[in-house]
C-alpha cells in the first residue's frame, strides 16, 4: 500500500542513519518538507544533530533526532519501537552511519577493525532487520545504503573500511531479492571523494592529488548524494533495486 505523500513524491516517514553531519546532514535537509517525519541519530556529535534539527523544522519537516549506536542492535531496536510508536510506519531507511580507523592492513589493531566493520556493516543489518517487517506488512519501503568508492575499489590504508563497505553491496544485494515481492527496493549509492568531515583534514596537496583524477574536475558535495537518494526513494524509482549507483565524477567507471 502506497504510504500517503507530501510535496510530490516525498514520503511520510524517512530514517537517516548518521545524520548529524556531512552527507547524512544533506539528506534530512533534502527529504524535510512540510508534514514529513525526519527520523535521524547521532552518536556523538549533539550539537550537529541539533543543527540538523533545526533545518528540518526550518523546511516545515517534524525532526526526530536520538543518540544511538547502530552497532547496538537493542538500542537500534528501541529506536525503531519509538518512531513505529510514534507514526506507525517508516517509508524510507537510509543507512547513513559511518566511521573511519584508517592504518595499512599489517598494523591495523583488532579493535579499529571491528569498531569499522560494527558500525558501517553490522549497523546497517541491525537497521535492516528492525524494520524489515513493518515494510513488507506495509507492502511498501524504499532502504538505500550508502557505501563507498572504497567498497568497490578499495583503497590503501582502509581494509576494515573497504571490506564493511563492500559488505554492504552484498547486504544490499541480498536484502533486494528478499523484500522485492513484497514492494520494499534496496538500492546503495556508493559516494567518491565527497567534501565532508572525513576528507577535510586531508592536506591540501593530497585532495588536490585526487581531484586531479576526477573527470568533472571537482569534489563531490553531499547534495549529489542527496540528490540520488531522493530519486531512489521516488516512484520514478519503483522498477530499480539490487543496484548500486555510483556518484564520483567518472573517478571510478
């Protein structure tokens, strides 16, 4: 069953997973309009969230903003029993929730990569599966997960990142062929070299390094991922799942 729409084809209830900041900041920003739920946590950074709050309010959209650890899958599940309580569906998932523990694969401590792989990987399955069942009783949901260049082509220095990233694509994968029937897609985009958080300690001759192999000459920004999971969660995009879209500017084709 279709969920009720606002605005065109924005739908009534969106998660967003690490939304505090960088790309997740641009996607509640770009999903809030008025009557719009905007579920989003954050793990640390509260001020962010706050600031991410305020412009779902400022766009007329109804924030919802919590501290959790997606790598907790209790508190993941409490999480999803409030917004369930709260709206009675979710239309949109957006696994968003990231981190880095870069250091070359020979050195890299035990602990940098599980705490990698249980946020960006494990935290996205126990997203998954919290909401899974209310989708397909819905008989409608759109989850789109947001992996990496990395994932794809992996990257020096980021083994725990690369391997939770391209796990991801076959958790997207694998989610598609199971909800397809029942109306829910799976779908990821998988960013480039994307000015956020992340990238902006790098120093200036390292980014200018790498924009030199950009074909579209420039970063990307978190709005062209924003601007791909809107599509995805339209229903212009209802015959496409399984897929991962790739936004990096022709740096990796």
């Amino acid at each position: 069953m279709e969920p009720e729409t606002v605005t065109g084809e924005m739908k009534r209830t969106i998660v967003v997973t690490g939304g505090s900041r960088g790309i997740g900041r641009a996607l509640c920003k770009a999903f809030a309009a008025p009557g719009v739920h905007i579920f989003f946590n954050f793990h640390s950074h509260e001020q962010a969230g706050e600031a991410t709050a305020a412009d779902i309010s400022a766009a007329g959209g109804i924030p919802g903003g919590y501290r959790i650890d997606v790598a907790d899958s209790a508190s993941v599940a409490d999480f999803f029993k409030t917004i369930l309580d709260t709206t009675g569906r979710v239309d949109v998932l957006i696994n968003n929730a990231g981190l880095t523990r870069d250091g070359l694969l020979a050195r890299m401590k035990e602990a940098d990569w599980d705490d990698v792989i249980a946020v960006n990987l494990k935290g996205a399955f126990n997203c998954i599966q919290s909401v899974s069942r209310q989708m397909m009783r819905q008989k409608y949901g759109r989850i789109i997960n947001i992996t990496s260049i990395a994932g794809v082509s992996g990257n020096p220095g980021q083994a725990n990142y690369s391997a939770a990233k391209a796990g991801l694509i076959g958790l997207t994968k694998s989610t598609a062929r199971e909800l397809a029937s029942r109306g829910v897609t799976a779908n990821a985009i998988a960013p480039g070299f994307i000015e956020t958080a992340m990238t902006e300690d790098l120093a200036q001759s390292a980014r200018d390094k790498i924009v030199a192999q950009i074909p579209a000459g420039r970063a990307g920004t978190p709005e062209d991922i924003a601007g791909v999971a809107l599509f995805l969660a339209s229903e212009a995009a209802s015959y496409i799942t399984g897929q991962v879209i790739h936004v990096n500017g022709g740096l990796y084709i």
